[in-house]
C-alpha cells in the first residue's frame, strides 16, 4: 500500500473528512480550483531562491516502512554533511505560536522518504505567509506520524470511520457537514476507539 504525505496533511487535519474524501469523492468548487492554481503559482515563485541555491525542488522520493510505500515530492530539500533540511511552504497563514501539526507531520514524512544512512540530523522549515516556523524532527514526532500512517492504512484498507476533529470554521466550510453530523447520531453501548481522536489535542507543535 502506499501512502503520500498529502494524505498525512489531511488526515491529520481531519480523519473523517480524509476518510469522505477518499471513499464518497467530490468535485472541486471553482474557489477551490482558483484557490489550488493560486497555491501552484505560489510555490513555483517561491522555490526560485531555492533553485538558484542549489536546493533539489519538487523531486520525487520513496521509501518503505514496516510494509508501507511513502512517496511524495517536498518543495525543497538539501543533504549537507549528514544534515537533512526539508522546506513545505504553505499559503495559509501560521497559528500565533509554533506550527499546525499537520503541516509539520506532513513535512516529517518527507525526511523518512529521504533519510539515508548519512542523515544524522533533521530540520523542517515551514514557510507560512507571515513566517517561517523551524522544527527539528524528533522521536515525538515521529511516532506521531508511525501512528498517522498505521491509520491512515486502517481507514484505506478496512473503511474504518475516524474520528472528526471539529471547529466551527473547519465545519462551516465542510461539503460533508450534513453525513459527518449524522453519524454521530448513532448510540453505540461501550466505548469506542475512533482512529485520529488522539489528534484533537495535538493541533500545533
């Protein structure tokens, strides 16, 4: 089975609207296509310096974990003496302090892809609009992001039904807010494990 990191960014924004997405499929609205050729041409502005510093841009990686395929293309990223250093640029805006842990999970998946037996070290730059936001990938992060995979291979394999992670301007936006709602509706005796709940508290790292 394989994975992409895109799918860790939006799993991990919300595993059930990933887990809509993947099995129901949507068409695209037109602020939304504007919105992904805006962020196109927002990468590809961005990624100059990077070209011209010698940077490997928007190549395609892939490694395997434990049975999984990962595969996925960073915006940027350099190897310099044993010093792994991933670039993800998002258009959005940074939350006040640290970044959004699915864009920092997301990023994380790339340094797997391409940590070989040289890389002792890694470092994530998130280039937000209104800031650049570093992190330096450790155990936590990644065993969140073992656990992300090890669910997102659950939901594509087997359709389990995970857990939302609600707000109100996530919702509000949400072209599954009607479905999403009525499941919740069902009563279900005991206590029930719904993969992703553990992220509701993991928004910003």
């Amino acid at each position: 089975m394989t994975v992409y990191p895109s799918e860790i960014h939006q799993y991990t924004y919300c595993p059930r609207l990933y887990f809509f997405t993947l099995n129901l499929g949507r068409e695209r609205s037109l602020r939304e296509r504007l919105r992904l050729l805006l962020g196109t041409l927002f990468h590809i502005v961005k990624s100059i310096p990077d070209r011209l510093s010698g940077m490997r841009v928007e190549e395609v990686n892939e490694a395997t974990l434990g049975g999984v395929r990962l595969r996925g293309r960073p915006d940027s990223y350099s190897i310099e003496e044993g010093k792994l250093r991933v670039v993800e640029r998002k258009s959005g805006k940074s939350p006040r302090r640290g970044a959004w842990i699915s864009d920092v999970l997301q990023a994380t998946a790339y340094t797997l892809i391409l940590s070989r037996g040289s890389v002792r070290d890694a470092v994530l730059e998130i280039h937000y609009r209104d800031g650049v936001r570093i992190v330096r990938v450790n155990e936590d992060l990644v065993g969140s992001l073992v656990d992300v995979i090890d669910e997102i291979v659950l939901v594509k394999k087997y359709g389990i039904v995970p857990a939302a992670l609600r707000s109100e301007r996530k919702c509000s936006r949400c072209a599954f807010r009607d479905i999403c709602y009525s499941i919740d509706d069902y009563e279900i005796d005991g206590e029930l494990y719904e993969p992703g709940a553990w992220l509701g508290s993991k928004r910003i790292v």
